[in-house]
C-alpha cells in the first residue's frame, strides 16, 4: 500500500512539473505550444474539424496526437 501510494505521489508530482513546464513555455523547437485541456499540445496541421500534432511531454519528448473538435 505504501508502494502504491509513493507511486501515485511521484506521478502527481511529474504532472504538476509538466504543467508548470507548459505555464512557461510558448515555443518548443520554433513551434508555438498551445495548453489544449491542460494538455501542452504542438499543433502542426488542420483540416476541417481535425488537427494533427504533437503533445510536449515534461522530458521535452513529443508524443504524436489527433485533437478533433466537436
């Protein structure tokens, strides 16, 4: 139990450095950084109601992302 909850406490603490990373970054790698659902999301493409990008991770990694609107 205690195990679990260190694990939970580390990945709360992770999360809140992402998101203050986010708080501070406007641009990562010439790319505007937009904060979509408290999200710090790259958006490279739009069509119609669908975007493609990228979601800035906290180490600075980008994870690929289809963000639709409805």
């Amino acid at each position: 139990m205690a195990l679990a909850m260190a694990l939970a406490m580390a990945l709360a603490m992770a999360m809140a450095l992402a998101m203050a990373l986010a708080l501070v970054i406007n641009m990562f790698n010439g790319d505007k950084v937009y904060i979509i659902d408290e999200t710090p999301t790259i958006i490279k493409s739009i069509r119609d109601n669908i975007a493609k990008g990228y979601i800035l991770n906290g180490d600075f990694t980008l994870t690929p992302t289809f963000i639709v609107q409805g």
